[in-house]
C-alpha cells in the first residue's frame, strides 16, 4: 500500500515476478474505504500465469461487479453483506477451472 491507502501496483508487479499460481485480493476494503483496480490486478496476474480470487464481500453490495468483465477465475461474497442470512454465501468459478478440478 502506499501512503495513502492506496494498492502500489509496482510493488504488486515485483511480487509478481516471484510466480505465484494464485493471487487473492478483495475488490473494496470497508478498513481503507478504498476500491482496488480488479480488473489491471487480475489481468497482471494472469500475464504472469496466475488465477486469481476475488473477495467481493463488500463490493457486490455496493456496485455491479461483472465476473465476465472482470475475467476473474474465482470470486466469493456471503449473503449477510446484503442483508441476508449469515452462513451463507456464493463461491464463484469459471466453468473450465471447475470442471478442471477434482470432484468431491
């Protein structure tokens, strides 16, 4: 982060370079007030051959967060966020990484 709260996207880019296989982030702190910039952040990760999942908790309530537009692998928001019950939720996943995994 950087002085002001905000992600340091240079920073973000040299761990990058360490290749990770997974990068997670939320998409909006309710601590910082900040909005983090999901789209350059996940296509970087991608680049660097990474997947990528998104904390959508406090983003889905508050704006329209399009997974398509995104091109993020995994996202994961719970009901309460929105007034809904507590334990529950939503774990998002792009339909070729699902199918990829091992079932259960």
């Amino acid at each position: 982060m950087t002085g002001e709260g905000v992600l340091d996207l240079e920073a973000y880019r040299a761990l990058l370079s360490l290749g990770p296989r997974l990068v997670c982030f939320t998409h909006m702190s309710n601590v910082l007030g900040t909005i983090t910039p999901a789209r350059e952040i996940i296509r970087m990760a991608h680049e660097a051959g990474a997947l990528t999942v998104l904390d959508a908790a406090q983003s889905v309530p508050h704006l329209g967060v399009d997974v398509q537009l995104l091109d993020v692998d995994f996202m994961a928001f719970s009901a309460h966020k929105m007034c809904g019950p507590t334990g529950i939720g939503v774990l998002y996943g792009k339909t070729a990484l699902l199918e990829a995994m091992p079932r259960f």
